[in-house]
C-alpha cells in the first residue's frame, strides 16, 4: 500500500483511538495541452497524477469536522451548525466544500480524520482541486451524497470560485474525479463529455517544477479570465469557444492588440487540443510534440502566462535528446512545465534537464516522471 496511505491510517490510530472507517484518494494533475481554455468552455487533455492527498477518517456522532493535516502540522476543528468564518491557508478548502454543500440544500455529518499528501504546492498540478475533491469524498462517505463525478467536480469548482475567489474552470476538479489509469482525457468543456484516450507506452509524461512560485497568481488568473470574457463579448460570441481563426482575422481591429491575443491563444490552442487527439490515434507522436511546442510560445507570445524560468526549463528540454515536445503547464507564472519523452531516453534526460536548468537559473529542479492514474477513489482501510 502507498506510503502516506499507511501514514495517515496510523497517525488517525494514534489520535482517535481506533481504525478509520474510511480511506479517500484524490489526485493531482498534469495537463497535457489545451491550457487556459476550460473557462471559454473549451477543450483540454490533462491525466490525473499518482501524486495525490489522502484522508483517512470516520463520521463523527456530533455536527463537527475534526481534521488534522499532517504536512501543515495543524488541525481544523469546525463546527457545521455555525457558519465558516473566511480566513486564509488550506482549511479554506474544507471550507469552501462545506459551504458549497450547505448551500445545495445536503444534510451533512460530521467527521473525524487525518490528512496528508505528495502533490507539490503551488506548483500548477492542482493540489487545491485534490484538497477539494478529497474533501468532498470524505462528505460523500460519510452523509447520504451520492457521488456523481461531473456533479461534485461542478460543486467543487463553485466552492473554488465563490469560496476561495479564483474564477477558474472545471478542467481540474473533474480530472481528479475522472483519471484513467494509463490515459490522458480528452475533456469538452462545455458539455463535460470525457474520452479517454490511451497513452502510447513507448512514451514518458515528465513534469519539471521550476520551483518558482508567484504570489499575484490569483489576480493575474482572474484578469485573464475576464479579458477572455471581454473579448468573446467583442466577438459578439457567448463565449471564445464560439469563435474560429477567421472570424477573429475579420474582427481584429475592433479588438485592442491585447485582447486580439489572448483571443488568438485560446482559439488556436483549441485547435491544437483537437489535433492533438487525432497525433495520439495515429501513434504520430512527433506532431503531438509539435502541438506541444506550439502551445508554449502561445502562452508564453499571446496569452503571456510563462516566464523566464519555464521558458528555460522548455528550452532545456527541447535541447535534450530523446524530447518530443515540452511546454509549460497549469495556471502558469511559475510552477510546472511539461515534457513529452521517448521512454528509453528517459532517465538520461532527466539527468541532462536537471543539469541544463541547474547552470542557467542556479536552482534544483524537482523532476518527476508522471504515470496517468485513476481518479479520486476510496480503498478499503487496513485492518
Ligand atoms: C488553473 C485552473 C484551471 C485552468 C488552468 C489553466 O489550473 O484551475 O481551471 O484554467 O489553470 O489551463
């Protein structure tokens, strides 16, 4: 069994006295391309990550969710009569589900459990929707919630949105509650239909975390999303996924050049998503890093998310033999960029990556070599 699986079944042991009922798995996630597009009600491919948070737990007879965080060394203690109170750190998340929850109309039952995880922070592989989606399931397990994946992804992207005032997509909460082991999936935004498409084995999904982190990443990501907004509105379109290349071409000069490319990013990457089903169908793995590469100068020329550091980390890897394609990932502004390698050149380039983004910006690297795994789940408790 996973470590922290066993970690955190022992620890609930050693603070409540007797074994969880309830062992809860949400993960993280990798996207693999079509980024800053979920909120247009476009299309994505990310896969949900082995790394992930785990909650071991059991219903509590009274109205309280006692939950201890073993990587932040504190514990939330709150009461579900009372309404939640707004401060700042990760209780928010639990929070936030609560609220969203109450605010649905559920009847919820208290819990008590412990929690930990190995998603890194920050770092744009979505440890806030894994919080979420694992704190959703514990509620699920505990109260009469019936968990239906695009329901509770769409409760979690709410609490997300009008809890914690990040006006993001759905991309996130719904791969954490729908990973496929061995696949990434193809996500419709707009309708939240989902196809798992079979990830080529002779092919390695390697994630490079800058181990930069930005601090004013939440208003850049709502000023994005509301510049999008405007230009769709523009556009005379709902929403940017309504508009093609030609349309913008024809409408470019009633659009201010900023507008015109953030338009012209997420229009394009759309595109890009689509081909990029079609590169992992006919095994053309080579323009499936194409459409990688391309994605990254977009967002780095047009959509204006990247930065020096993933800009080095692409570059380092597109340098470094055996490399497909790479590109950042996430919300951007630092964290994570993405690379898609030939297996049997795999640890040499994590080697080379390392040493090559070591020499240009003087910090370590964390580099993890991803394998598409399943969605949120809930295993039996050891006993
Ligand atoms: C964040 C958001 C997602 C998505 C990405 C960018 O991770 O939570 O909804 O918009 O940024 O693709």
């Amino acid at each position: 069994m996973n470590k922290i699986a066993i970690q955190v079944q022992q620890v609930f042991e050693d603070r409540f006295g007797d074994a969880p009922d309830h062992l809860i798995r949400a993960p993280g996630r990798v996207n693999l391309i079509g980024e800053h597009t979920d909120y247009s009600e476009g299309f994505v491919m990310p896969v949900a990550l082995e790394n992930a948070i785990w909650i071991a737990l059991r219903p509590r007879a009274d109205q309280r969710v006692v939950l201890h965080s073993l990587d932040f060394g504190e514990t939330a203690d709150l009461n579900l009569l009372e309404p939640q109170k707004h401060e700042k750190g990760w209780q928010e998340y639990l929070k936030g589900i609560i609220w969203v929850l109450q605010e649905e109309g559920w009847e919820l039952t208290g819990w008590e459990g412990v929690m930990s995880g190995d998603v890194p922070m920050g770092a744009g592989l979505s440890s806030s929707a894994a919080l979420e989606m694992s704190c959703l399931r514990a509620f699920t397990e505990v109260s009469e919630i019936l968990w239906e994946p695009q329901t509770v992804a769409k409760l979690a992207q709410r609490a997300e949105i009008e809890w914690i005032g990040i006006s993001c997509g759905i991309m996130d909460q719904l791969i954490s509650a729908c990973g496929v082991a061995g696949h990434v999936l193809f996500i419709d935004c707009r309708n939240l239909k989902i196809q798992s498409v079979k990830f080529p084995e002779e092919i390695r999904i390697i994630i490079l975390d800058t181990k930069i982190r930005r601090s004013l990443i939440d208003s850049l990501y709502n000023e994005r999303h509301s510049q999008c907004m405007q230009a769709a509105n523009i556009l005379g379109k709902p929403v940017l996924r309504d508009a093609n290349l030609t349309e913008l071409e024809d409408q470019s000069s009633n659009l201010n050049t900023l507008l015109y490319l953030r338009a012209r990013h997420v229009i394009s990457e759309n595109i890009r998503v689509q081909q990029a089903v079609e590169a992992i169908g006919n095994n053309d793995l080579n323009y499936l890093g194409q459409l990688m590469r391309e994605s990254h100068t977009s967002l780095r020329d047009n959509f204006e998310v990247s930065n020096s550091n993933l800009d080095t980390m692409v570059e380092c890897s597109l340098s470094t033999p055996g490399c497909l394609g790479a590109r950042m990932t996430g919300a951007g502004f630092g964290g994570c960029a993405v690379a898609i390698v030939k297996k049997e050149h795999e640890e040499n380039f994590i080697n080379l990556v390392r040493n090559c983004y070591r020499k240009k910006s003087g910090l370590d690297p964390e580099i993890i070599s991803c394998i598409p795994s399943d969605g949120v789940s809930r295993l039996a408790p050891m006993t």
